[in-house]
C-alpha cells in the first residue's frame, strides 16, 4: 500500500471525494499537530453541561424525590410510573442530547482537514470508554469527549487523565459520584443512624488501573484498589447528587461541574503499589493519579494500544518498545508519541493492513461522497445497526480494536447493504472509476478495478468500491 494511501487511511479517516492526496504523506501528517481545532464551531450548539445536568436532576428528583443520590438503584418515589417516567427521560429529554452530540461528532469527522489528530481523539474517547446505555450518562455521552479529551489530545498523557477522572460523564458513570468514606464526617453520621445504603465504591479506582493507566496484571493487588477508592472519596458532580452531602455543594459550582466534598472524603494516609500518599483532600487522590500517568506501566500498557491500532491486531514488540521508552522520556508528552508513530517504519509497511471498525467505515464512506449533512438520527441508527453505537460500547474496556470483532460474515453483509443505501442516496453523480484513485491512490487491485468498471449503475459501482477489500481496511 503506497505511503498516501496509509496516510489517508490507517493514519487518517479516509480521503475526501475531492481532495488531492498528499505530496508528501508523513509531513502532512505533522502539519495536523499544528492546525488542529479542539472547538469546531459544531460543537458551539450543543446544549451546554449545566442544562444537560439540570435536566438529569430533574429527573431524578421527580423518580426519587429530594434528597436522593443520583443514582439508579436509589428507592424510587411512591406513587410515581417510573417506567413512564424513565421512558419519557430517555426518548425525549436525554436522547434529543445524545442525538445532538452524535451529529456534530459525525459532521466534524467528516469534514475535518485534520483528520489524523481526529482519529486520536476517537482512539482517546474509547481507551477512556463511558457507556450512554447507563440513564444517568446517556445526555453526557458526547462530553467526555469534547470537554476532557479534545483540549488534551495534543497535551501531556497526566492532564488528559486528570481531566477525565473528574469529568461528571466519568464520575456517574462509574459511580464515583455516590461514594462515600466509610470514616468521613457523612459516613460516620449514616453509620450512627443506621443507614443501609451508601458507603466506598471502587469502580473508578478499579477501572483507572485496570484500564486507563497501568493495565491488567500489572502489580496492584485488591488492597491497592481499595486504599485508591479511599482517596478518591469526595470527588463528586454539583447539581445531581441531592443525597448525602449535597448541601455544602450549595453555591459552589454550577450543575455538573466536578466539585470535591472534604466531608465524604476518607481522612487518612494511603498506601497504594508501596507507595505513601500523605496529603489531605483532593490533593491526595490527584498525586496517585500523577504517578500513575508516569508509571512504566502505563508506558507499556499506552504503547502497546497506539500500536495495535496504527498497526496491527498483533502490535509489533520493537515498536512497543519505542513508544514506551519515548513516552518515558517525555514524561507522557502524547504528540512526542504521535511524531514516534509518524516516523516509524512499521505503520508504513504494505502487509496486514487494519480492518476498519464499523465507526471507521461509515465516516470515511460519507467523507468520500460528501455526507456531511446527514442527520445525528440517521448515523447513530446505521452505527447501531453495524454493531458500535456511539459511545455505547456495553463496558468501561471500550470497543475491540481487533478484525475478529468485527470481520464476520453478518457484519459484512450489513455494511453491503449500508454501502448500497449510501450509494443510491449519497451517490448521484459519482463516478466510482474516477474517485477509487482519490480514496485509496495507486492501491486498487485488478478485480476491483474490474468490479466497478463492470457495474450496471453508477449507484452499484460506488456501493463496490466502498465494500472492496481495500476501502474496508486501513
């Protein structure tokens, strides 16, 4: 595959219909780390954090009443319908954001002169996978990403990983909003009054570990786990939590903005992998987060996925170990990183290329015919229908980023009848003989080639050219 090809598609999200490939592949792909734009003015029109939290809030007190934690295991309200409640919530407040944020996702990606540092940001979004299928994130779908991953995706690895942790996408996704220390001020006053509900969560701690930083089988034991949920104990989201500690949130912070509670907090010094965390507060919790960001481990564990997802499905050792030691060195500077990958041999190498997901297909398919315009409705259904809902990956480990997932017959068949739906809608005028070259330059083999120039419509020639062996793989 020639070096314009691999820098449209493995590194890129596919060629625009019409737009000359690069001259030169890998100083295109440098020049994007300079002319990103983290805000698009796509995103502008988006309702904003505090209504999206306001609107959560309000649901929640009407299923549960005042003074109950945002959570969905709380006792519901009597004489309330909650199902009827809840489908109302779903299908009209939250979806309505969530569809929103899916379009103008959709739209940037399609239309994006920086698509390289935009495919990072959709690998970032999933590594720190959120699932919208949980009701109380469904309208927080989209803003992890565009709050806590697009100002950081060309920054330091630790101020990413900060920002995550404490974005309320992350926090009520996991949990961590309802947490409490079992010797904090509010855990001590439940205690006495007997209270079965409430008390540690170690989601947030489990997963930053397991998933974000370190990895699995890196070292850290339950014990680890546990002393990490004790620290991280009083980061919560103002607004929605109306349960134990909500009053001295009052006046503090505007709904969903990330706010530390010292009362939920468990005091104490903490022990976590050998080492000793002595600080008080919120600062605890965020000195454990800045040595895990820098850990050898989080190195490899980092390395090891940039490359499965530039390379292959089985990422080669030398370069792991490149971008490990360069991640190292730079103290989690990820556009050292990027520069590394640029500059490696082995992205560039013609064998095995990448199997697209259905999310990579489907955005480079509307880059090549120009759908910029199409509905958040519409993406978001065909993506269900292929199999990776937007932001709905059904855990915390995200999407696979492996051909197996996603390779199978059904799911083949399913992209075959997108590709035609595309065609005939999106189609009208494309001639595929003439656009192949812009998608996949100098790669075409003799059958596909074949293929399209043998096609009865325009309309079915196109729907090949987006289902031939090349277009689907990166």
């Amino acid at each position: 595959m020639p070096e314009q090809s691999i820098a449209l598609n493995r590194f890129g999200l596919g060629a625009r219909g019409n737009a000359t490939p690069p001259a030169d592949p890998k100083a295109w792909l440098r020049n994007q780390l300079q002319r990103f734009d983290p805000k698009p003015a796509e995103f502008s029109t988006l309702p904003g954090r505090s209504q999206i939290a306001n609107t959560l809030a309000d649901y929640l007190e009407s299923a549960f009443g005042k003074g109950k934690p945002a959570s969905v295991d709380a006792t519901p309200q009597a004489g309330v319908d909650q199902l009827k409640l809840a489908r109302k919530f779903i299908r009209e407040d939250a979806a309505a954001q969530y569809m929103a944020q899916v379009g103008a996702r959709a739209r940037v990606a399609i239309a994006s002169e920086t698509p390289f540092v935009e495919r990072l940001v959709h690998f970032w979004a999933n590594h720190f996978a959120i699932s919208a299928d949980k009701l109380v994130t469904i309208g927080m779908g989209g803003m992890l990403e565009i709050e806590a991953i697009r100002p950081h995706v060309l920054g330091r690895f630790g101020d990413m990983l900060l920002a995550v942790e404490q974005h309320p996408a992350m926090l009520l996704y996991l949990d961590q909003a309802q947490s409490i220390g079992p010797d904090s001020m509010i855990g001590a006053r439940l205690a006495q009054r007997g209270a079965k509900r409430g008390g540690l969560n170690e989601n947030l701690a489990r997963e930053i570990l397991e998933l974000h930083t370190l990895g699995v089988r890196t070292g850290y034991t339950q014990a680890d786990v546990t002393e990490f949920a004790r620290a991280l104990t009083g980061w919560t989201v103002a607004g929605i939590s109306r349960g134990p500690g909500a009053r001295f949130l009052a006046g503090r912070a505007e709904p969903g903005e990330f706010v530390f509670v010292a009362p939920l907090h468990e005091p104490g010094t903490r022990t976590i992998m050998g080492r000793t965390y002595r600080q008080e507060g919120e600062a605890q919790a965020r000195a454990i987060l800045a040595d895990l960001s820098t850990a050898p481990a989080t190195a490899r564990h980092i390395a090891t996925k940039l490359a499965r997802h530039f390379v292959a499905d089985d990422p080669p050792p030398a370069l792991i170990d490149r971008l490990s030691a360069t991640f190292l060195r730079t103290g989690g500077d990820l556009p050292s990183l990027y520069a590394e990958l640029i500059a490696a041999p082995e992205p560039w190498a013609v064998a095995a290329p990448k199997f697209k997901t259905p999310w990579d297909w489907l955005i480079s398919a509307l880059r090549a015919v120009g759908g910029e315009a199409l509905p958040g409705q519409m993406v978001a259904n065909v993506l269900t229908e292929l199999g990776q809902p937007v932001w709905r990956p059904g855990s915390p480990a995200g999407f696979d980023d492996i051909a197996q997932s996603w390779a199978g017959p059904d799911a083949l068949v399913k992209r075959v009848d997108v590709a035609e739906r595309i065609a005939t809608r999106m189609g009208s005028g494309i001639d595929a003989r003439a656009l192949a070259p812009h998608l996949v330059p100098q790669s075409l083999s003799a059958a596909t080639t074949e293929a399209i120039a043998r096609a009865d419509s325009p309309a079915q020639g196109l729907a090949l050219l987006l289902v031939s062996p090349e277009f689907l793989r990166r």
